[in-house]
C-alpha cells in the first residue's frame, strides 16, 4: 500500500486559502465562500488571482497554479479550498511542483474537478486529500459534521451514516435513494470522484489507483450514453472488477433527456455493476448535492451494505 502523507489537522483560527484553479469564479460565490470559512472558525486569505477570468477558467494555467503553489508555500495556510469546481484543474497536473507539495503537506477539499487534484496529489506525492464540499457550496448540517470531524478530529475509528434528508428526497426523487446492487462488506483504500475526471485520467500518469480500492464515483448533468461512456472507458483502462467495492454518489440531473429514447440512469450503471462479484452500491451521500459526507483520498475504509455507512478505519490527519 502506499505510504501516506496526511496534513496536519485543521484547528480554529487557522488560515484557509481560497483559490479558483478550476472555473471562474464571481463576487457573489467569493462573499459566500468568505461566510463559510468564517463560520466554521477560520481565517480567510484570498488567491492573488481569485477573480481573474480566462474563458470559462479561473485565469491561465500559470495563473492558476501561481495561486496554488503560493497556498502550500506560505507556512500560515493550514488548508486549501477551492471555490468551485467547474473545468480546467486537468491542465495544471503536468506543472504542478509536487516537492513544494510533498515538503508542505495540508488539507485540500473539493469535489467535482478537483478531482483531478485530488489524484495526481495521491499519485505523485501520497497526500491525502479531502473529496467533500467546495467553498462556495451551500453546506446542511450533515455535510458540515462530517467534513469537520475528518479534518479536526484525528479518530481511529469514524463510522459516517448516509444522510436522513436525502432518503426523504428520495420519496419524490428516487435517485437519492440508495439502491444495494450487490451486497456485502469490503475493506480497501478510498479512491474516486468525478466520474468523468476519474475516466479522462485512466490511462496517464495520473490515473486512480483502483486494484482493492473501495471506488468512488459521482456525476450531475450528464446523459446516460456518457456515463456509459465514461464507464466503459475506465472498466477497459483500470478494471472495476479489481476494486474491493464500488460506491456510487447520487448523480444528480443524470436521466434521459425529456422523451428521448434512452436507457435509464440504473439501467446505464447496472451495465457495469450487475456483472461484478463485489460489493456495489447507488445513491450514496456523495456528489454535487447539498448532502455529502467528505471522504479522504487514500484512506482505508469500510463499506458495509447492510448498515449503508463507510467507516474510515484510521485518522485522516496528524
């Protein structure tokens, strides 16, 4: 197994960066993000670059990771938040300074693209990075407990539940229910996120370690024929059935088009899962919705498909 490095833990008063190395960002989402940081007990320090717009970029590659690096060189910055996810982390992946990272280890959160981040970071470096809220996301009290109990509270042992509200959401949106395609408990280290990053990057240098991994994938806004797509390209490249366990989010938006003749979402995923003798599941609290628990990239957990939690079986903080 790969030998971890894990951030020192998050403690109040500490400064979080807050960069936009995806999409561009806007005022509103900035003084939304500020609020949350400075709701949770931190202090906030804003990239050089937060506001700068390129295309639908949060400014140049070199802008971007100007914003980056200049978060995990400053020793006073304890965590980095991205603001949004959106498109373009993949392209800072080949000049990322991972000594810089490596000598700097600290907490980095997002989901969606960050995605891309979150894997090269493990690949290149071990780093475990969080998958969990972006800073600008509008966070419940589930989302909120669980990502501060990961990144504040080094336990040895941390059982997450999935969230009471998304089951009721479920009564009139059943793709926030959760659906056990195959079940059964298994072990292994977290690894995953967007679905569509996780399958752009199979097969580079930066591809998600799947052998024994419990994976993790989540999508919103996309056809079912992607999502086939995308699956069959990361089932050819890495092989699901080398995983321990595969946990799928809540993808949200992710049905046929209105009267377009189509397979379902289920239908789409059961393609890739049905046939597996492992563990796998749907409708798990992760994804771009307001009810997600944070999950460490790296971390050995447990998933239990009786119960429907995931135990993190070790700190994911020093």
């Amino acid at each position: 197994m790969k030998q971890l490095i894990k951030p020192p833990r998050l403690r109040q008063g500490d400064v979080v960066g807050l960069i936009a190395p995806g999409g561009y960002t806007t005022d509103r989402a900035i003084e939304k993000a500020v609020r949350n940081i400075e709701a949770l007990g931190f202090r906030v320090r804003t990239g050089a670059y937060l506001r700068a717009v390129y295309g639908n970029y949060g400014g140049s590659v070199q802008q971007r990771l100007a914003d980056l690096h200049a978060m995990f060189a400053d020793p006073e910055v304890k965590a980095i938040w991205p603001i949004r996810g959106g498109s373009g982390c993949i392209s800072l992946l080949a000049h990322l300074d991972y000594e810089l990272i490596r000598r700097n280890p600290k907490v980095l959160l997002g989901y969606s693209d960050i995605t891309a981040l979150h894997l090269a970071m493990y690949k290149k470096v071990g780093l475990v990075t969080f998958h969990g809220p972006v800073a600008s996301s509008t966070m419940s009290d589930y989302s909120r407990e669980h990502m501060m109990a990961v990144l504040t509270e080094p336990q040895s042992s941390y059982t997450i539940p999935m969230s009471p509200d998304n089951a009721k959401r479920a009564l009139s949106e059943p793709h926030y229910g959760i659906r056990t395609v195959t079940s059964g408990v298994a072990t292994g280290p977290l690894m995953g996120g967007n679905l569509s990053l996780v399958s752009a990057l199979a097969g580079t240098p930066y591809a998600a370690d799947i052998h024994g991994s419990i994976l993790f994938l989540e999508e919103v806004n996309e056809a079912p024929y992607r999502i086939d797509r995308w699956m069959t390209q990361l089932d050819l490249a890495s092989g699901f059935s080398k995983a321990a366990a595969v946990m799928v989010g809540i993808c949200d938006n992710c049905g046929p088009e209105h009267e377009e003749i189509s397979l379902t979402l289920d239908q789409t995923l059961d393609l890739h899962l049905k046939p597996l003798t492992i563990p796998t599941v749907t409708g798990y609290s992760i994804g771009h919705i307001r009810n997600q628990f944070t999950l460490p990239m790296g971390i050995r957990a447990t998933l239990d498909t009786e119960s429907q939690t995931v135990t993190l079986l070790e700190a994911a903080v020093s």
